[in-house]
C-alpha cells in the first residue's frame, strides 16, 4: 500500500488502530474464561477485548510493519462494533494518532458489521454523553469507555468535517448499503466494497485515495448573517461553472475558483469567512464593510502615486483626467478602455472570465494557467504525451488565434497531436533497408504493409518475419549440406555452396513440437527427403543485420513403413496376450499342485482310534457239544 501511495505522494504517513467493542454486559461475555479470552472453544486463542487501541501512531509509521505483527484480534458477544467511538477519538486526539497540520487526513474505516451509536451504551450502564473529547490512556487506549455512551453520528460527522478529516469506508457486500447510509451523513468521502477474503484491500484504499485527491470542492464552513457568497469553479479544460466542484483533477494539474462575495448590509464588526477545500486546506477571508464615505478628503491636486498620476482620488475612486480611463486611470486612451474588446468572439465575459481588463486587453491580467489574447486558452487543456509531458516534451503549446482550442506546436523532426511522432527512421533500419522493404516508418516505428483483403502478412519490429511466406525453398539445399545425409557427413556452412552469406547459420538439436505453444519469432521448416531435415529461421538481434537459420544437424533418416509399424504393433500385442495367459495358466497349475500336495499329506497322517465300544455286542455265539466230548 506504501508502495502505491508513493505514486501519488511521496510525504505520507500510515497509521493503524482497531476496535471491539465497549467492555461490559451486554457487549462482551463476562465469566473468568471469555474475559480472558473470549475466543474460547476457537482454535486460536485471543486477547481480552477491549473498545479502541491505537496500535500504530502517525508518528511510528517507520515501525508500522513490526508493531502490526504483535497487535491482536478480539471478539465480542454482539455484531455491532464500537465503530463511532474509534472515529471520534482518531478525530479528536490529534496529537497522539499523530495528525500533521498542514496535511490531507484521510481515515480508511474497515469492518464487516454494524456499529454501535449513541443510546446503545446504556444497556451497559454508559448513561453520561459523550463529549467528543480525547481520552486515549498513554496515546493507546480509550480510557472512558466505560463511563461514556456511544457518540451519535451528528458528533462524529462535525468532529471530522472540523478537523477536515476525509472518510473512506471499506466495507463488506453484506452492510455495503449501511454504510452508504453512513457516507450520505458526511460532505466529502468514499465507500468501496471489501471481498470477504480482503484481497483487494490495497487496490480500495488507493483507487478511494485517487478518487477524493483528484476531487475538490469548495465549502463554507460557516454562514455570516447578511453576506452571501457565491464562486465559479473553473475546472482544467472546462468552462466555468457556477457553484461548481472539479473532479478528476489529475497530479500537476489545478482548478482556479473564483469567489464572490457580497454584504448585503453593513455589519456590526469585522467577521471571519472561512471556505474549506476537503483535503486541501482552508481559505480565510476577513471581513468588513465600508458604509460611510467621507468625501471631504477629496483632493484635487494630482498624485504620481495615485490614479497612475492621471486623475484625481475623490471618494474612494479616480476620477481621470480627459484622454484616461481605467479604474486607475491607466489608460492613455479612452477609446482603449472599452471591455469590448476583452471579450472574445460569440462570448459576453471579459478575459473570459479568467483575467481583468486593462486598457482594452487581457495580457498579463490572466489567471493561474490560462493564457491567450482572450485568456480563453489554458496550458492544462494541452494535449499530454505517453510519458506525462506536454506535448511530450518535444513542442510548444500554443493557442491559436482563430479559436480556443489549445494545439501542440512541434519542434523540427517531430509531428503528432503530442509532438510524439519522430521523423527519425534510424529505429527502422534491418538490413540496411527502411522496414526489410515490406512496409514503411511511420513515428520511429515499422507499420508493415497490408494486403488487399486488409490482413498484414508481415509483422516484426521491422516487418522482417512472414509466418505465411514460404522462405523454406530458399534454405532447402543449405540445411541438407550442413546438417548431411544418411550416407554423408555435415559439413560446415561455409564450406556449403548453396548457403546464402545474407544470413548466419546456427546449428541446434531443437525439434519442433506440435504441441508446444506457438513462438512467433521461430518459422520453421521441414524436408522429407532421404531424411527428414528440421530448421527454423528468425530476424537476428538489433545489432544484427543478417537473417539467422537454425539446422538441426541431428536429421531423421531412414523411410517408415507404415505397413511394417501396424503389423509389428499387431505382433507385439498378440505376443504380450499369450504370454500373459501362458503365465496365468503357469501359476493356476503350480498353485493346485501345492494344495493336493498337501491334501495327501493330511490323509496320511490322519489316526483313527482302535478302542471297542461298551455297548457292542459281538454277534458270534460259541456252543459246545457234550456228546462230542465223550466220543
């Protein structure tokens, strides 16, 4: 943001305070843990809350970084914020935030919620009015927040626009209408949206700054009873405007404001009238009225000193001798003192309302900037150049006498609305010749030559490069030499004939790639013969008058069948499908081996009990035979 500042200005300060809210019920949490840290049950923790904290005075902008980093972020119970009691003190304690006298205040106000203001603070036992005065403990801390209710907006806005101090406010999309509400409140100011992320908070402050610098306004701080005031504003390269503001007043440049100011009675004492200009300071005008003219001092005899020694001063005027005229007499003509002849052609304001008629002429009577016969002209009408200057430095700005529109009178070699155009073709020289013959200088630069359909074949600094010419014949029989055949070596440039001294030859292993994004510097070419031969051709440095070509002495030789590709492909993939199966079926088979390998093992190592059962009856019966015996 320092940075960016520097652009417009480069005697800035910054500084840096932040606000919660006020310290007590309701506002924030009162149990031990949340005032101590009232992020509980967040990830991180956070400090006590507090109201407003001046972080980083004015005065310590050169530490603004290291002292941002140590500073911490509170929470509070509500939404609303103490938002007006951090305005009212940055306004009101000038000494310690640090505030220069003669300087443009701007404080950028930067939230994501609503604000509290007065009556809110008496839910919290803040009963007394605040009475807009500074209270910032050790130039840091608001120490009265406890005792003092919420200041209303009327005191906000009279604190600030007393102080001159400029208001940007950089807020959210969900409170953007708010606090464009709040803005409607104060003279002067800006508003812009805040992303959510806070990303664009740099480009806020500097486009908001840019916007209230370039603007100004005159106001009157106080009306005075019986006198009115009315003022023309003449803005660069307008036409006055009654009770007009300029805007878009750009860096260097300046608006004149003419003031009128009349008593339409006489007052009773001298009176103070003060017109502030946002941001710019004040103009402070004492003022009395002369009701009674005492005639009895007039004289008759004739002062060198007064009335140009042409007249006599009688009641508070010349009255001039015959043969003068001019309110002091000046004139040594009478006929010369006619305002007609200050006013300019089709206008009814003398010296254009920018100058005094003096003895029938406007010079040297014009105001600020503005010039001419008529002082119709004004130096900040003059056309700018790209580099900032008028007629970008390289001519007069002149106003003619047949109109009142300013123009650039250039100084020899230079042409142009701005004097920008050189007739100068030394920055269009390539190979000796203006543009490479292919188109033509026009201001120090190479505009190429057009063909009938309106496109531009050529293009280049110098119309040297032809993306669509075919060049690539011309280095055919060059790039074989150099880069060689599947039979013969390369030889050197040199040594090859048919390669042109009109141009450098490069030898390089670079390829072009499809794929690649396309280098318009690079054209290139490619030869299918017995090999294929790559090469690129491109315009040489500025120093350089020869064309370069690169060859790549790497060529691609030996025919591709496309036929032989395919069934090789084919092949591969057939070979690859059978060897996977082959594999496939190879391990299935080694794996079923193993388990009926095992089976086996497990059959023959199985024993079965051999015990009889006690219920078994045998179902053989054994009887013998007594006769038997006996025989």
């Amino acid at each position: 943001m320092s940075a960016e500042l520097k652009v417009l200005t480069n005697n800035h300060r910054i500084g840096f305070g932040t606000f919660v809210d006020k310290t007590t019920a309701p506002f924030i949490y009162t149990t031990d843990a949340k005032l101590k840290n009232p992020c509980e049950g967040d990830p991180a923790p956070c400090p006590p809350a507090y109201n407003f904290n001046n972080t980083v005075s004015l005065e310590e902008y050169e530490n603004f970084k290291e002292l941002i980093e140590v500073s911490g972020v509170s929470a509070s119970v509500d939404l609303p914020e103490a938002g007006m009691d951090a305005l009212m003190q940055v306004a009101a304690c000038k000494d310690q935030i640090g505030w220069r006298t003669h300087s443009r205040k701007v404080i950028v106000y930067l939230t994501d919620t609503g604000f509290h203001f007065a009556g809110d603070g008496l839910l919290g036992g803040q009963v007394e009015r605040n009475d807009g005065k500074c209270w910032l403990e050790d130039g840091r801390t608001y120490s009265k927040e406890q005792i003092l209710d919420y200041p209303s907006i009327h005191q906000v806005v009279k604190k600030m626009v007393d102080n001159q101090m400029i208001p940007i406010f950089g807020v959210t999309e969900k409170v953007l209408n708010l606090y464009r509400e709040l803005k409607s409140f104060f003279p002067y100011g800006s508003i812009g949206q805040l992303s959510e992320d806070s990303q664009n908070l740099v480009d806020l402050i500097v486009d908001n700054y840019k916007n209230i610098s370039s603007e100004i306004a005159p106001r009157q701080k106080k009306s005075l009873k019986g006198v009115t005031v009315e003022h023309v504003a003449r803005c660069p390269g307008k036409e006055g405007v009654a009770g007009g503001i300029c805007s878009d007043v750009s860096i260097n440049s300046s608006a004149t404001f003419d003031f009128t100011v009349t008593a339409e009675q006489c007052l009773d004492q001298q009176e103070e009238l003060v017109i502030e200009f946002a941001g710019f300071g004040q103009l402070k005008v004492d003022l009395s009225t002369l009701c009674t003219c005492n005639c009895s001092d007039a004289t008759t005899e004739i002062n060198p000193e007064v009335c140009s020694g042409n007249g006599m001063f009688e009641c508070g005027t010349c009255v001039c001798l015959p043969g003068f005229s001019g309110d002091m007499c000046e004139c040594s003509d009478g006929t010369t003192g006619n305002v007609d002849s200050c006013k300019a052609p089709d206008s009814s304001l003398i010296c254009s309302g920018r100058g005094q008629c003096r003895c029938g002429s406007c010079d040297g009577t014009c105001q600020g900037t503005t010039f001419g016969p008529y002082c119709e002209c004004d130096t900040q009408d003059c056309l700018v150049g790209a580099n900032g200057l008028v007629c970008s430095g390289n001519g007069d700005c002149e106003c003619p006498y047949n109109g009142t529109q300013v123009q650039c009178n250039c100084y020899p070699g230079w042409s142009g609305d701005t004097c920008d155009c050189t007739d100068d073709v030394t920055d269009c020289m390539f190979n000796g010749v203006e543009c490479d013959n292919h188109g033509t200088c026009k201001c120090g630069k190479c505009e190429c030559d057009k063909e009938e359909d309106g496109n531009t074949l050529y293009k280049g600094k110098y119309c040297q490069l032809c993306p669509y010419c075919n060049k690539c014949e011309d280095f055919r029989e060059c790039t074989i030499c150099v880069a060689g055949t599947s039979d013969e070596a390369g030889k050197l440039y040199t040594e090859c004939d048919s390669c042109d001294v009109a141009y450098s030859v490069e030898l390089t292993t670079e390829r072009r790639d499809d794929e690649a994004p396309t280098d318009d510097t690079k054209t290139w070419c490619i030869y299918d013969e017995e090999c294929q031969y790559s090469v690129y051709y491109m315009a040489g440095p500025e120093n350089q008058t020869r064309q370069r070509l690169f060859i790549n002495n790497d060529p691609d030789c030996g025919p591709i069948n496309i036929i032989w590709v395919i069934v090789g492909v084919v092949l591969a993939v057939v070979i690859l499908g059978i060897f996977i199966i082959c594999l496939w079926k190879c391990i299935t088979m080694y794996k079923d081996k193993q388990e009926y390998k095992k089976f086996i093992e497990d059959m023959e190592n199985t024993k079965f009990a051999s015990t009889q059962s006690p219920l078994y009856n045998c179902p053989i019966t054994t009887v013998n035979n007594p006769i038997a015996r006996k025989m």
